[in-house]
C-alpha cells in the first residue's frame, strides 16, 4: 500500500510574514540627476497611524543635497515596479540608533510595537527587510532568529588580550542592552523590524551585524551574530516631540 504523506506545516510564521510584509519598506534617498535616481541606503518599517516609519539612525544620511533636488523617502513594490514616496526626518536617537521618518498622504499598514523587556533568552524570533538592497528587487526576505543573549550595547573585541580592564569596566556599567541574534542580517537589512514569528508583534529592530575581517566579508563570510535594538527604546523614540 503507498504511504501517503502529510504536508508539512510550515507554522504561523507564514501567515505572520504575509501582514509583516506589508508594513516593511526601503529607505533611501531620490535625486534625478543621479543613476539610478533612487539610493537604496536601508530597511526601515511602519508603526503608529500608519505614516511614521523607523529606522536606523545610520540610514539616514545628516545632509540631504536639496539644491540639486535630493529627497529622503521610501521605497514601495507595487505590482511589477516600485513607488517612491517622499519622507521627512522628524527624530533622531544617535545613542540607540534610530530614527523615525514621516510620510505624507495615504497611510499604510502598521506594526505593533510590544514589551522588549519581556522577551527572554532563547526564544524564537524573525526579521524581515531587504538583506542586499533593491538591487535584488523590492521584494522584503524574512529570516528566522534566536535571541541568543541580552548584551551590553559595547562592540566585540578581537581576541582574548582585548577583554582588558578598561572594557570589562565598560561592561559592567554600561545600561544600554542589545539583543545578540544567532542569525545573519547583511548589509541592507539595518532597519529591520525583529518580530515575534506567532503575532507579529516587533520586539525590536535590526542595527548591525558582526563582521569576521574586511567589511567586504558581510556577505561571502558572515558570521552568523547580529545585533538588534530592544523596542522600548522605541517607544522611547515616539513619544520624543518633533523639533
């Protein structure tokens, strides 16, 4: 008798991915003299009445070329193409890095920001955003991840002789967490919102990954640990008044 085989549940992490997609959007920047016009720069999500959208500080450019008609935004895939739609920078947290933009015009999609501070050590997570930029097209990829440890917000030293009493002083002070992910996250995917894979609710958002040599070597020989800030700093960064 043939066995008939069952298919395998992918879990709720697909019906997640479809509603998280909507919200995850690129961040960059449109000059028309410039080719492509379009600068593709990071990842960057949608929170709030659905017309404020995070990212990482270190995504958005400090100067902005409005003499020759440089403007700061986002990028949308609609149907085979992708929209540009202008945005403005209206807060910026250098020390947590982030940054939260504003759009005009019709709202989009948002996410729900939860408690980061209830998330613990070895649960399961996800991220989605745009690992190698819109030069693969403007379609977001979705990579599961661990929350391998909550760490002091201090780069790794190379090696043991850099753990001196200098930076472990630095550890025990520091107050600023960071979420350590047994994942990869490449260049592009800054920005990204790190999610609870059953709800969808973002517990915090993509800022770095750990680099193994040359920069060059994110992407032929990562490493397999990035870094993700907690949301409550967030939350923090929305109730910060514009200036």
């Amino acid at each position: 008798m043939a066995t008939i085989h069952q298919p395998v549940s992918a879990g709720p992490l697909v019906a997640t991915v479809a509603a998280v997609k909507r919200s995850v959007v690129a961040v960059g920047s449109h000059l028309p003299t410039r080719s492509p016009a379009v600068s593709f720069a990071g990842t960057g999500f949608v929170v709030g009445d659905g017309l404020t959208v995070i990212t990482n500080s270190h995504v958005v450019p400090d100067v902005i070329d409005t003499e020759r008609k440089e403007t700061l935004g986002i990028v949308l895939a609609v149907g085979d193409g992708v929209v540009f739609r202008p945005a403005v920078l209206e807060a910026r947290d250098r020390e947590h890095d982030l940054a939260r933009l504003r759009l005009s015009g019709t709202p989009l999609p948002a996410l729900q920001l939860g408690d980061s501070d209830k998330a613990a050590e070895g649960q399961d997570l996800a991220f989605t955003g745009f690992p190698l930029g819109v030069g693969l097209g403007p379609f977001a990829a979705t990579h599961r991840a661990t929350l391998a440890a909550i760490t002091p917000a201090i780069m790794p030293v190379r090696g043991g002789q850099g753990l001196n009493a200098r930076v472990i002083n630095q550890l025990r002070q520091s107050q600023f967490k960071l979420f350590q992910l047994d994942a990869t996250a490449y260049p592009g995917n800054s920005g990204s919102p790190v999610y609870d894979p059953e709800s969808g609710i973002v517990l915090g958002i993509v800022n770095m990954g750990v680099v193994k040599g040359a920069k060059e070597n994110a992407i032929t020989n990562p490493s397999g640990i990035s870094y993700a800030v907690p949301a409550k700093y967030i939350h923090a960064l929305l109730q910060q008044k514009t200036p």
